[in-house]
C-alpha cells in the first residue's frame, strides 16, 4: 500500500519536475525575447521544486536511491550488512520524527502569524513549508515498510551473491 503511494508521488514529482521546467524556459523567452519577466514564474518554480523534492522521498527509499557509504558494508557479511540496514532505517524513522514535528510546528506558526513571502506575490508561506511535514510523513511509512520487509526476510532470502561462499584454496 505505503509502496503505491510512494510510486504515485513519485510520478507526481516527475510530472512537476517537468512543469517548472516549462515554467522555466516560459520565464526565458518572456524575460529575454519580450524584455517583460514574470512576477511569478522564480517564486512558483521554487514552490513547486520543494513539493516535488519533499513528496519524492519515500520513493527514492523504496528503490534504494538514498546516498550510502559501502566502505563498512563491503567489508561484513550478509547479516552485518542487514544489521547496518535495519539500524540506517531506524535513524531515518527518528529523524522523520522529528523533521514531521518541527515542520509541522512551523506551519502551524505560519498559518497563525499570516507569515508570507517578502515578493510582489505576497505567498503565504505555509505553502511551501507544508511540504516538509508532508514529505516526512510519506518517508516515515515508506521507512516502517523497508523495516517490515527487513525483518520479514529471512537472511536466506538475500540475494545468492551476497550469501555465496569463497571456495577458493
């Protein structure tokens, strides 16, 4: 379930990705071919990356997409590696935690305060913050899912490569 959810806000982000970049090039031609830039176009592209970037966690998690350092891993066996995996997942279910509240904090003060951006456009800010908590909480049940599959797999299920014994004399 956590999965499909992931992989829609991944499209989602995909297809934003590909709006800012119309917007981009929009702002381009109205700037330098018509000398009469948008007021709008940098501030809702900016918008629009922050949502994109936030909803896209969970999916880079499911796919293993996130930065690793395999110094240590490469060095242990399949059960220290899967040991490392499930402590990684824990720290990120922490740190979830706590980016979800603290933003969520934020937007709350945002909302009370009427706090907006300092542009023409007068953005409410919350707009944006919001994506924070949002994307905090897709990646900490994308994270609950990688740890169930960790815990359910048996350490036989790895992959055969991994698991293979050096024969060599």
């Amino acid at each position: 379930m956590i999965d499909a959810i992931s992989d829609q806000f991944a499209r989602i982000a995909a297809v934003v990705f590909f709006v800012i970049g119309l917007i981009i090039s929009f702002e381009v031609v109205a700037r330098y071919v018509f000398l009469s830039p948008t007021s709008w176009a940098e501030e809702g592209a900016r918008l629009l990356q922050l949502w994109a970037t936030y909803l896209a966690m969970g999916y880079v998690l499911r796919v293993d997409g996130l930065i690793r350092i395999t110094v240590l891993t490469g060095a242990i066996g399949p059960a220290g590696r899967r040991l490392l995996e499930l402590l990684a997942l824990v720290w990120i279910l922490v740190f979830c935690c706590f980016a979800f509240w603290l933003g969520l904090e934020v937007v709350i003060e945002s909302i009370q305060m009427g706090r907006a951006t300092a542009t023409m456009n007068q953005v409410p800010k919350f707009w944006t913050e919001t994506a924070i908590p949002a994307g905090f909480f897709v990646l900490f049940l994308q994270t609950l899912a990688q740890i169930w599959r960790q815990i359910r797999t048996r350490p036989d299920d790895s992959d055969p490569a991994e698991s293979a014994v050096d024969m060599t004399i």
